[in-house]
C-alpha cells in the first residue's frame, strides 16, 4: 500500500510539473493554481532527506533565497507605502519559487515532462500564430498584424525565440533530426521577425543565434553568426515594410531623445534610463526599498516635469534603484554562478542553461522582466527544471561553509540596513487609494452614454484654438479649453482643463485624423481650489465608435506606450498624485490602428478619494477617416 501511495504521489507530482510548463505561456490564473498544487503535493510526500540536502547545499538556492531576504529587509526602509511595498514583494516571488522547482524536478523525468511541456505548447502557440495568417481565423487575441495568441508580443517573441532555441540544441545532439530543429528554428526566427510585432524578439533572437554559434564552433563561429544575423536583419529590413517601420521608428526614438523630445516608446525608455540613474546614484549601497521606484520617480517627474512611471523597463535598474548596488550585485552573482554551474550538467542541457540566461539577462535590458508574471515565472520554472539535477558532493564542511558565508552575508545585510534606517529621512507619503470597481462602472456607463446633446450643452463652457504649428515641427495643433464637471451628478466645477493635440496629420478642423496616424496629446489641469492637497488618479479614457454605429470600445493609455489598451472591467490609473498641486500637465503619446475608422472621444480628468470624478466639461473628439 505504501508502495501504491508514493507511486500515485510521484505519478501526480510528474503530470502537476507538466501542467505548470503549459500553463506559464497560457494562462496566469492556471499558472497560480498549479504552482500552488505542486507544493501541496511535495509537503504530502514523504520528507526525504535529499531535499533538505539540495536545499542545503544547492548553490543557485542559497543565493536566491538571501536575494529574497534583502528584498523583504527592504521593506523596512521603503520611501513606499506598504500596499506599494508588498505588491513588489509579491512580484519577485520567483526567487521563491526556485527552490520550490528545483525540488519539484529533483527526478530525471520530472526534468524531461517539464521541458517537454512547455517546448510543446509553445510550439503548438507559433503554429497557431501561422494559422491566424494564413487563414485569417482569430484564434486567441491575435489579428492578421500582430499574430499573438495568449501573451503579449514581447512575452510571446521572447518565449518563441527560447523554445525553438531548446528544440535545435537537442536536435542538433541527435544527427537524424537535426533537419527539424533547422525547420522549426526558421519557423520561429520567420514568425518573430516578421509576423509578430516588437523589437524585444529581434534582440534576443540576435543573441541567441551568435550564442549557438559559439556553442558550436566556439569563437570562430561567433564571427559566422555575426555574418548570418547581420544577413538576416538588412534581407528583413529591405523585404518587409513592418520590420523597416519598426527600425525607422526605433531610429526617430532616438533621434528625437537626442534632441530634446521624448516621443515614442524608445525615447521614453532612455529617459526613464537616465533618470534611475539618477535616483541609483542618490541612494547607491541599499537604494531607497522595496517598492519605491514609482515614488522617488514620480518625485522627479513632477519635479522636472517629465513623464512619470512606475516601470523602468530595465531590470538591473529597477533593483539597483529599490535595493542598491547590494542588490544587483546578488542577481548578477545569480546569473555568473548559474552560468559556472551549466558546466557541470550534461551537453545538451548545458547549452539550453546558457539560452535561458541570455535570453532572461539580454532581455532584461529592456523590460522589467521579472516583474511579468509570464517571464518571472518561466525563469524560475526553467532554473529548477535545467538545475534540478545539479548534485554536489555534500560533506560538513561544505555546510559549514554555506553556513559561514549566510551569517557573513546576514551580518553586513543587517549592518547596512541599520545604517540605511538611522539615515533615511522621514517620509510620510499618502498611501494611495484603490480605485473601487462599482466607481470605475459608473464611470465607464456615464462616458460610454455621454450623449451628443449633452455636448452641444456644454459648448458654452468650452473655447478652442486653433494653431498651425512651426514649418519645422511639420505640426497642426489644436487646443481645447474648458471647465471642469462632476461626472456623477454634472456639476460644474471651476477646473480648468486645456487639452492639445499636436499632429502631422491633422487635416482639419473639426479635428480630423487619418486612420494610423501618430498624434500627442497633452493635458494641463487648473485644479479646482477645495481639491488642493487631495491624493488623486489622473484618468483617460477613449470610446471608440464605428461610424454609424453605437459605442464599442473603451481604451486607455498603456503607461509609457504610444499604445492604448481595451478596458474590459476596471480602470487604470494614469497617475497617482498624493497632494493636488495648483497645476498639473500631463502628455501621452498615441498611435491609431490602421483600420481604425470612426469617432473618438477623449476622457480626461482625475479622481478624487471621495469617488469624486472631475472631468473636462467637453471631450476631445476626433474623426478618423481612412487614407
């Protein structure tokens, strides 16, 4: 009976290692559930005394697990509320988690379901991806110009690229089957490049090829690569009118940063760049906490004036800037210790470890990656799976070793922490206020019904200029002045609100835009007196409405993005403001979908704690027509 129990317990604990794998590049929900069940089922199995060795004496565990501990110290000392505080905390989970997965896959088997499962449904997600193309079906959320299926373009480029890479180093192991792994490893590269949007994908995808070429050929072949990546990038950039709008948008980012402007999302990066700079080199040792990086940044933006975000997209900043150069030198010792121990395991394996750790660690270049849900976990889950064999020699001395290297690195932890408390000057910020969903509802139903005789209503409150911009700048603007109402129970406020719009492609007035085009818009808010002081979310909300239909669609800015994003049930702040200033000024950069026809009306306003919805009397109303 004992026998038939472990046997059942050891089946499950295979098919749970298994379902994680699929579910990380499907579903959170199902990625949280099935976690969740893997630690159940290793507390019911019997405690053997292997796993308190591996814990033990498993060097990527150990510093994973002191990585945590500095992240939780942070909360201590935090410039952060604790809602902030414990959101991030429970964000970088996975460093959690990897022991948990290292356990999970302490059996050979164990490592080959998970692996399987996800190279499997990620296979199955990129013939998808060539379904929605070829014939046009919408399968999951993706269109004809942006084939994704259940992730994001960054998630699913990043995850394709990383599973063909696994599909053709095993294949290349095996001789007879090398052909498939070269089949499907053009499939990805054809997919990514040229299917898929995002630029994430072509970076790692660039680092994995010159990664397996040096596998292969060592450093003769990284020179092969250099040549066949370069190839590939000016063949995509000649034959494909998306990858040459990608690059020459990637082009103008930085041409319009270097000059002063901060339009598109790669401009905005490199401001958000050198501007965690600044706040690292304010705070180098312990950084200013757990959680802190929305705040201390937000503090330069409206000090400056600049776009605020709570989002670096850059990893290594967004530690360094929360927990110091401590912190990021214990996740850069996390990935040269995982890259000396790939080494140790067998070939193939050793190669799919490096993919994996270039792809996380050049992919963490630009974006936030252990923050995403999808890719945190992956990381976590594919550390166990490649390093859930990795076995040392487990003498007393070694864990007397490891025990004099944690209570070393307690004693300067707590040392520095302490020195960082005494220090730290007192703040006191508000913390910020949940935007109910009954409030976000009620203010989605009241926009989506704002009538048109309601507008004519209003136009009294309303005065608009009108301006051609320099000759230079290519520009048409159009400003929009008016007071401010109550959403609730329209009452008027004395608000000001004055909303520009500044665009090449502005034809006329009425505004009037054609479908695709790039506009920015930009918002100053004269705050009604009795709000001063108030904490606030800044809102904005587009309704989309096809031409002769009723409203369809509701959108709002992605934070940081020229892309705006559906709202299905509730709405997302823009901006946390703890204190209404007099004044506040705002810019958000947009770009339309090409087949997007109709009207839009722009929502913009801010909420107040007491549910109080203040908005510009008369929206900002665009015609979309086709080219």
């Amino acid at each position: 009976m004992f026998f038939t129990y472990n046997s059942y317990l050891q089946t499950a604990k295979y098919t749970i290692a298994g379902l994680i794998g699929f579910a990380i590049p499907v579903s959170t929900a199902m990625t949280n559930v099935t976690i969740a069940l893997a630690l159940i089922f290793l507390l019911l199995e019997k405690p053997k005394q292997a796993y308190s060795d591996l814990i033990r004496f498993h060097p990527l565990v150990l510093i994973a697990l002191v990585l945590y501990a500095l992240i939780l110290i942070g909360t201590l000392y935090t410039s952060a509320n604790s809602l902030e505080a414990g959101h991030i905390l429970s964000k970088y989970r996975e460093f959690l988690y990897i022991p948990l997965f290292i356990l999970l896959f302490q059996e050979q088997r164990a490592r080959q379901v998970g692996l399987f499962a996800f190279t499997a449904t990620m296979l199955a997600i990129l013939i998808l991806s060539y379904i929605i193309v070829f014939t046009g079906w919408q399968v999951g959320k993706g269109t004809l110009d942006n084939p994704v299926i259940f992730k994001n373009h960054i998630t699913q480029g990043l995850l394709t690229a990383l599973a063909s890479y696994f599909v053709l180093v095993y294949t290349w192991q095996h001789m007879k089957w090398r052909w498939l792994g070269v089949l499907i490893a053009f499939l990805a590269i054809y997919n990514i490049v040229f299917m898929i949007q995002g630029r994430t994908g072509y970076l790692v995808l660039f680092f994995l090829i010159l990664l397996f070429f040096y596998q292969t050929q060592r450093w003769r072949g990284v020179l092969f690569g250099l040549i066949g990546a370069s190839l590939l990038a000016g063949f995509a950039y000649l034959s494909s009118d998306k990858v040459q709008q990608r690059v020459d948008t990637a082009s103008q980012n930085v041409e319009s940063y270097q000059q002063g402007h901060t339009e598109g999302s790669i401009a905005l990066r490199l401001e958000f760049y050198q501007q965690s700079l600044a706040l690292i080199a304010q705070n180098p040792l312990l950084g200013t906490g757990t959680g802190s990086f929305g705040y201390e940044y937000q503090k330069i933006a409206q000090r400056q004036q600049l776009h605020a975000t709570v989002n670096p997209h850059n990893e290594y900043l967004m530690i360094a800037v929360q927990w110091g150069l401590v912190g990021l030198g214990l996740f850069l010792i996390f990935f040269y210790r995982a890259w000396h121990l790939s080494y140790a395991l067998p070939l193939s394996k050793a190669w799919m470890a490096q993919g994996l750790l270039v792809a996380i660690g050049v992919g963490c270049l630009v974006n936030s990656l252990l923050l995403d849900t999808t890719e945190g976990h992956l990381f976590a889950y594919l550390i166990g799976a490649l390093y859930g064999g990795y076995v040392t020699e487990k003498t007393e001395s070694d864990w007397q070793t490891s025990q004099l290297l944690i209570t070393f690195v307690a004693g300067i932890l707590i040392a520095l922490v302490a020195m960082r408390v005494v220090t730290l000057p007192t703040l006191n910020p508000l913390p910020p206020f949940e935007i109910k969903p009954q409030v976000s509802q009620q203010i989605l139903e009241k926009i989506v019904n704002y009538r048109s005789q309601d507008l004519q209503q209003r136009r009294h409150l309303s005065t608009a200029s009108w301006q051609r911009g320099k000759k230079r700048e290519n520009s048409l603007t159009l400003t929009l002045a008016n007071t401010g109402v109550n959403l609730q129970d329209n009452e008027t406020f004395n608000a000001y609100f004055q909303n520009t719009i500044q665009t090449p492609n502005l034809i006329e007035n009425p505004i009037k835009l054609l479908a695709g085009s790039r506009f920015k818009l930009s918002t100053q808010i004269e705050v009604n007196k009795p709000h001063l002081t108030q904490e606030a979310h800044v809102i904005v909300v587009a309704v989309y409405q096809p031409r002769y239909q009723q409203p369809r669609m509701i959108f709002q800015p992605i934070q940081n993005s020229a892309y705006w994003q559906t709202v299905t049930d509730n709405l997302q702040s823009q901006h946390y403001v703890p204190r209404l200033p007099k004044s506040l000024h705002f810019t958000f950069p947009a770009q339309l979908h090409p087949d997007l026809t109709g009207k839009i009306n722009i929502f913009i306003g801010y909420l107040l704690n007491n549910d109080q919805f203040v908005m510009s009397a008369t929206p900002l109303s665009l015609d979309i027509v086709s080219r």
